[in-house]
C-alpha cells in the first residue's frame, strides 16, 4: 500500500513541478518587465524560470526515481509478442466465447490500485484440458483476433509449466518487467515488490497477456494485472483457480467427430479426406479424436502424397505401435504426455499404470482403492489425475463418482506399466486380483445367498448389491482378466470362485463362443459347490450355443464321487437348465415337468433370485402349453420378487415376458406400457440385444392394436439393432412378424417376399420351429389369395412340426388354418378335425378371442354343408357364453388376418 501511494505522490509532484514551472513564468512576467527595462528585465526573468525549473525537478527526481522512469516507458515501448498459431479448426463454440470475453475492453480507470485480486478489474481467463487437446491454439487464436482491442500491448510468456522445470514466478516477473520498459537495475528483489511494480505499470493500460502452460495457481496469481483495460489468458492442464475475479475455468475438450475430420482435413487435404471418409473416418478414431494426433497424422499424409488413407489406418490399427506413429520431428504424443506422468506421485502413477493395462471401460474410486488398498489414498490420488488432465471425470454425484481416460492416454500408461519391475507388477497383480473375487463374490451372493459369508464387507464398501448387474456387466472383461491373470499367478482358488460368481451373471453379459470351457474350468482343489457351480455355467453356455444335448451330458451325468453329489438347491438350479434344453430341442412336455420340479424346489430352499428365474420360464412354457392363464400369474409372481430385489434388468426382462402373455390373452392395451417401459430400461442399461427384442414384441402388439405403420417401425428399429449385431435369427424373427401387418394393409406380395426371406434365413438356421411358424403364415396368405389347395402344404407341415415339439398354441393356429383350407376345398370331415382339434386347445386355456374365431369357420362350413340348424343352435350357445363372439359377425378365416380383428 505504502509502496503505491508513494508511487501516485510522486506522479503528482512530477505533474505539480511541471506545471508550477509553466506558472512561474506566465504569472511573474508581467510583474518583472513592469519593474524593470529591457536587459535587466530579462535577466531577472531568466534566472527565476531556472530557479522553478531546479526546484521542479528536484522534487520530481527524489519523490520516486523508479516509477519517473518507467511509466514513460511503458507508454512508449508497444509491445505485440504473440507467436503464431496453427488456425483453430471446429469447436466454434470455445472460440466465440473468449471472443465474446476478451473484446469487451473498457477504459483504463486509472485509479487507486486494489489491494488484492478479489478486487481486481481485469479479465482472466483459464483455459484447461488434456494434453493435445489445442489449448494453446485455442488461447493464441482467441488473442490475435482481439489484438486490436488492446493497442497497449499483447504480450505472451510461456510458463513452462508442462515441463521438469516450471519458470519461476520471480523469473517471470522479471521478464514481465523487461518487457515492460523497466531497466533491470530497477526490478525489485521481492516477489510481492516485482508483482506490486507490474500492477503499477498496467494499471492504466489496454494490455493483453498470455501466460501459456502454467504449472499451477501459485505460479500464476503474482503476474497478475488489476486494471480494468487488461486481460489474462492462461492456459494449463490443470483447471485453474486463481481468485474471486476468474471466470469458471473454460474446459478445452475433444472436437465431435465432424471436428475431427475439419482437423484431419485441414492438415490432410480436403479432398483427399472426402475422397474416403470412411476410412478418414476410422482414422479418427484411432487418433481418439485427439487434435494433436490428428495434425500429426495429417501433416504426415499431406507431406507423403503415395501415403494412402487405407495405409495410414494400417499403421494405427496397433494399438501398441499406434503412439510411435504419432510423432513427428517437431512434436510427440508421447513427449506431451510424459510431462505430466513424471509429474504423479509415485503410488499414483503404479495404481494408474496397472489400471490402464486392464480392458478399457469406466473407471470409479473403488478400483484406485483395490490397488492402493486406502479409499482416501484413491480419492487423492484420482483427483491428482483429475487435476492434471490425465483423467477426467465422468458421472453425478459422490456415489457414482466415475472417470474416463482418453484412448492414447490409457495406450501410453499401459506401456509405462510395463517398465515396472516384474516383482512390483506381480504385487499390484494379486492384490488387484483378489479385489475382482471379493466385489463379485460379494454382488453375486444377492442371487445365490451361501456366498454371502465368503466376503466381509469391511473389504468391499462402496459396493451396492442392487446395481450388481449393471457392476459385472460393466467389468465383465477385467474379470475374464482376473481368471486370466489368476491363474497365472497361482491363485487358482481366487480365479475359480471368480468364475463361479459370473456364472450368476449369465443373462446379463455376452461371452464369446467357445469361452465357456476356459472361463469355467475347476482346479483339482476346488470345493464342491464351485466345481458344481462351474459345470452348471458350462451347460448354460452350451446351451446358449445351441448344444443342448451337450448341455444335459454335463447335468445329467453320474457323478461317482459322494462329494459331487448336488445338494437340493444344486438339483433344482440344474432342473432349470435342464427343462431349458429340453425347450431347445423342442420338447416342451418335458420342459414344463423339469421346470415345474425346478420351481417347487427352489421355493422349498428360499432361493428367492432363482425363484423368479423359473417362474418366468414356467411362464413361458405354460404359455406354449395353451395356459396362458397360469403363464400370466407365474410371471407376475416373478416381476414382484424381482421389483423386490430392485434389479433393473430382471425388471425389465419379466415385464417384455408378461406383455407377451397379455398378447396371447388379447389383452394389448395392458401389454403396450410394460413394453414401452422395457424398452426404456434396456436403452438405460445400454442393452441393445433386450432392446431390440421388446422393440419386436411390442410391434406385435401395436398389430393388435390395429397401429400397424407403428408395428412396422418398431420392426425396422428392431432390424436396425439385431443386423449390425449378427443376430439372424431375430431379424428372422422380425421378418416373420411383418408378414401379417403387410398383408393386413393389403400389399400381399410384399408379405410373401418378406416371407421367403424369412424361411430362407431359419433353414440356413437349421431352426425347424421358426421355420413351421413361417410356413403357417405362408399358407394362410394362401388362402387370404383364394388358394386353399396350395395353402395345405406349408400348413401341414407347421401341424406336423408344432405337434411333435408340443406347442399346443401354435399348433391350434396351424390347425385353425388348415381347417379353414379343408373347409374352401370342400372337405368336411378333414376340416371338423382341425376345428375340433384346435377348439380343444383354446377350450383348455383362456382363449376365448381364439375360440370364437374358430366357431365362426365352423358355423361357416356347418352352413356350406347345409346344417343350418347346427351352425344356428352352436352361433346362440357360443354367444351366450363367449361375449367376444358377437363382434365378429361374419368373420372369415380365409380373409381375416390371424388373431386381430
């Protein structure tokens, strides 16, 4: 404070001396030449003007010797320092906005200076983000386009900050000071003197200042100016705060993937990218959007004309070679990122080292805390990261605090990881290895309660029973590593109980083919109920596989030792992988009988989780049975245990299942919001194979609904899902359901090319039921085209297939067709079969809809054969009993479309 009022006293009696000398001269001149004459009166005038004068600059030289000298200076000497830039290519956004910021210059006050930065007048802007993501670029472009806005000078200074040495402040002041205009000999000792000097000289000027790469806060905060005509722009890795009067720090991240290829064409060549996007477009992403890859990349292809594109995406397509092709002389990836990885702390560095090693995926808290075995050691050390852009954070609130490292970055810390010392890397291995088996064992246990005592929880907090699927989903690749790795180590014991917990997770996550085998293998010492646990994962994958009598040699296999034998919760948990292989292969009486056992079982043992899992099945197999009824009840039975247990995903799944019962007991205004909702849950979880198949099921029930241009959409954004996915068998699916709503709009041939397609792609399936069910569908546009002798042919043969695997619903649909061809061909006794056959099935279920479709081609054939008073007296007792029976006078099943109205 002392040292600015002595610094304004000073300008002032500068000012005063000057202006008392000009005084002097107009106000005793008039008085000296009235006294006396010619020589003498100039004389005497002469000397009194020196007199003053003297007196002026006395005063003015020892008020404030430094200050006198530099504010002329700083007047005079206009400094424009600012380098060149490569131009700053997409993400308007972050530009227009420090435009916006710096142009709004106003005057220089002038004024008393404040006393700190909370008071401070002038502009200062942080710009921070990772390495390479362009903010210097970003920063010197924002400053040449305002450069005429601050005629006092722009000055830049590269604080050093992202390497071994950062600058000093006192360096920088000095330097600051330099270019200022003050001799070196008159730059202060102190920092605080240096720092209180340069506001003095700034403090009414319109000055820019770019402090490029700043180490930190402290660094910065002394080279800052208070007039209201300046403004700062830093740039740092780290998100900057350096007082009241800085804006939020303005966050520099990657370009989109239209920046991105702005990017690579500007370097590359505009034509050249546009010429092949697609594979401009991988290379992008190779690059991981990142600006400095990208210019890297570029320039080395505008410089090597015979460099393809398809030869460039080549060279990155390895991961591990890819950062040794993104340097160039002036500029390396990997010597922009070392800066900062030197910069962490050593147990940091290790722990974000052997993370990045891991499949890539979301990253929490909790698993800095298993390598560094502290939660408060992982919370700071995942805000060291944080704070230097090595990572960045991802995800709400302090409980599902989450982050996210960029590709090259997680590349480049891996290989790091790898210098390590083999004794080093094997320690973090383990510890992270035991981890993976205490969080799964610990989540699993929420399905299979005897491994509730296998974890305390003390060594696994933070970790939420009720998100267990979504977890494993998530880190389902780092477990396969953790069996991997395990193994590896010799922690055979800890790899299979791993291996034993995913098996809970089955529905929930997507093995490769062939994996099981692997993934599921018992070490000779392993306990009873892992190896059975095991063996039961490795029938479910076969299964899955399509193998389901491989899957009952696992299960069904005599065991000779006493300590194999399953106990009663084991033999109910196999009794529903059984009853599923029995559905694949098409036998769906002994799939009820086994499924049923499995149920009564489970409820016995308590086993809530698998409870619900067999019901669901039970459901369904009801369902096929022709009790759609008992099928409705056992799955909403299933939907509460699963609410209860507040899994999202079973949720999800059991409310598409009980829609498609609704379907089946012609109840589609009740099964339309279940489906909505499941589909919207599946988006949340990002289950795009569950998604795709409610968006089939509910398409069938907009069919019901008579909304058929929506039931079509929903097909296409099904196809759309199960395409790219390689799911034949659902887009077979899904052509099979489009058949009756093209017919239902009239356009048949459409219908039956989209049919063809279908058989097409289950026979090369070798799916005989999906076949059948499409052949049915065939045969019935048959007839719909007045061609029943040609329609009995693919009805046969869906009769003869459903009829062997025990479908009883579709078989009555097959039944119910045929009838109706016999019926138009003119063969009663062959058409009162079917009708018969196919009544008995609706008649033993709640079809009542189905039912009265079938009595309405029966009273049709009964009036063609001239029994009038059998068709009259069955038409008064049927609606009499069947209400949905009257709304459907005059029904044809030759024209109307199967089950809609």
């Amino acid at each position: 404070m002392a040292d600015r009022l002595s610094s304004r006293r000073s300008s002032y009696w500068a000012t005063g001396a000057l202006c008392g000398t000009v005084a002097a001269l107009s106000a005793t001149g008039d008085i000296i030449f009235d006294l006396f004459d010619g020589s003498t009166a100039i004389a005497v005038g002469g000397g009194t003007a020196v007199l003053i004068g003297g007196l002026a600059w006395y005063h003015s030289a020892h008020a404030q010797p430094g200050t006198a000298v530099a504010q002329p200076a700083a007047r005079g000497v206009v400094r424009h320092e600012l380098p060149s830039t490569a131009p700053w290519v997409g993400r308007r956004t972050l530009l227009d906005g420090l435009l916006a910021t710096l142009r709004d210059v106003p005057a220089p006050t002038g004024g008393t200076l404040s006393v700190g930065l909370s008071h401070s007048q002038s502009k200062i802007v942080a710009v921070h983000g990772a390495p390479g993501t362009g903010k210097t670029t970003l920063a010197l472009n924002a400053a040449h386009r305002v450069k005429d806005d601050y005629p006092d000078g722009q000055l830049h200074l590269a604080l050093r900050g992202d390497g071994d040495e950062p600058m000093t402040s006192a360096d920088a002041l000095e330097e600051l000071l330099l270019r200022l205009g003050v001799a070196r000999a008159d730059i202060p000792a102190r920092v605080a003197d240096r720092a209180a000097r340069l506001r003095t000289l700034t403090n009414d000027l319109r000055l820019l200042m770019v402090l490029d790469n700043a180490h930190n806060a402290e660094q910065v905060r002394p080279l800052l100016p208070v007039g209201a005509g300046c403004a700062v722009l830093i740039t740092s890795r780290r998100a900057l705060s350096v007082g009241d009067v800085a804006r939020p720090p303005v966050h520099v991240s990657l370009p989109n993937e239209d920046d991105a290829l702005s990017v690579l064409a500007h370097w590359a060549g505009e034509e050249r990218i546009a010429a092949d996007l697609a594979t401009a477009l991988r290379i992008t992403r190779f690059c991981g959007r990142l600006p400095l890859a990208l210019h890297i990349v570029g320039s080395k292809l505008r410089n090597r004309p015979d460099l393809s594109l398809a030869q460039m995406r080549a060279r990155l397509e390895d991961e591990r070679e890819r950062l040794r092709e993104l340097s160039r002389s002036d500029s390396s990836l990997e010597a922009c990122l070392g800066f900062s990885h030197r910069e962490l702390s050593e147990p940091t560095r290790a722990a974000f080292d052997l993370i990045a090693s891991l499949p890539a995926g979301r990253l929490t808290d909790w698993h800095f805390a298993s390598v560094l075995e502290s939660r408060r050691t992982a919370v700071e050390a995942c805000d060291e990261l944080v704070e230097v852009s090595l990572m960045e954070a991802d995800g709400g609130g302090e409980a599902d605090r989450g982050y996210r490292v960029h590709d090259l970055i997680r590349v480049y810390a891996a290989e790091q990881y790898d210098r390590l010392p083999p004794d080093d890397r094997r320690q973090l291995e383990a510890r992270l290895v035991r981890a993976l088996r205490d969080a799964v064992v610990h989540l699993a246990a929420s399905r299979a309660p005897e491994l509730a005592a296998e974890v305390s929880t003390e060594r696994v907090a933070g970790l939420d029973r009720s998100s267990a699927a979504a977890w494993v989903s998530g880190e389902q690749k780092r477990l396969e590593w953790a069996i991997g790795r395990g193994r590896s180590l010799g922690m055979d014991t800890e790899a299979a109980e791993i291996g034993e917990a995913l098996s809970y997770f089955l529905n929930d996550i997507t093995l490769p083919s062939g994996a099981a085998d692997w993934l599921f293998s018992a070490p000779s010492g392993a306990r009873p109920r892992v190896r059975r646990s095991l063996r039961r994962a490795r029938a479910t994958m076969a299964l899955a596989e399509g193998a389901p009598d491989t899957a009952l040699s696992l299960l069904v296999s005599d065991d000779t030792e006493t300590e194999e034998r399953p106990d009663a919760v084991d033999r109910a948990r196999d009794e529903m992988v059984v009853a599923a292989a029995h559905a694949a292969k098409r036998d769906f009486r002994d799939a009820l009988r086994h499924i049923t056992g499995a149920v009564d079982g489970l409820r016995t043992a308590g086993d809530s989780w698998h409870v619900l899992n067999s019901l669901e099945k039970l459901g369904e197999f009801q369902r096929w049975r022709g009790k759609p009824e008992l099928a409705e009840r056992s799955q909403r039975e299933a939907l509460r245990l699963a609410e209860q247990t507040g899994d999202l995903r079973a949720c999800a799944r059991l409310r598409r299942t009980l829609a498609e019962t609704l379907g089946y007991l012609r109840r589609p205004v009740e099964a339309a919001p279940l489906l909505e909702e499941a589909i919207h849950d599946f988006r949340v979880l990002n289950d795009r194979r569950w998604e795709g198949a409610s968006l089939y099921a509910l398409g069938k029930i907009y069919r019901l609904l008579g909304r058929r241009d929506e039931a079509l959409d929903c097909y296409r954004r099904a196809e759309e899902i199960f395409g790219p996915m390689g799911e034949r068998h659902w887009v077979g699916r899904v052509m099979n359901a489009r058949i009756r709503v093209l017919a239902g709009m009239g356009d048949l041939e459409a219908a039956r090319e989209t049919a063809g397609s279908a058989i097409e792609i289950f026979r090369q399936l070798g799916d005989e039921m999906w076949v059948a069910h499409t052949q049915r569908d065939v045969g019935w546009l048959h007839l719909k085209a007045g061609r029943p002798a040609e329609a009995l042919g693919p009805l046969t043969h869906a009769v003869e297939v459903t009829e062997r695997a025990g479908d009883a619903y579709a078989n009555a649909m097959a039944r119910h067709l045929r009838g109706v061809a016999h019926r138009d061909l003119s063969r009663p006794a062959e058409a009162h079969a079917d009708f018969d056959a196919a009544l008995s099935v609706y008649r033993s279920g709640d079809y009542a809809w189905n039912e009265a479709a079938v009595v309405h081609d029966v009273v049709r054939a009964l009036r063609a054969e001239g029994r009038s008073e059998e068709a009259a007296a069955l038409e008064t007792g049927t609606a009499a009993a069947n209400p949905l029976f009257t709304g459907m006078h005059g029904r044809n099943g030759a024209e109307a479309v199967p089950d809609e109205d």
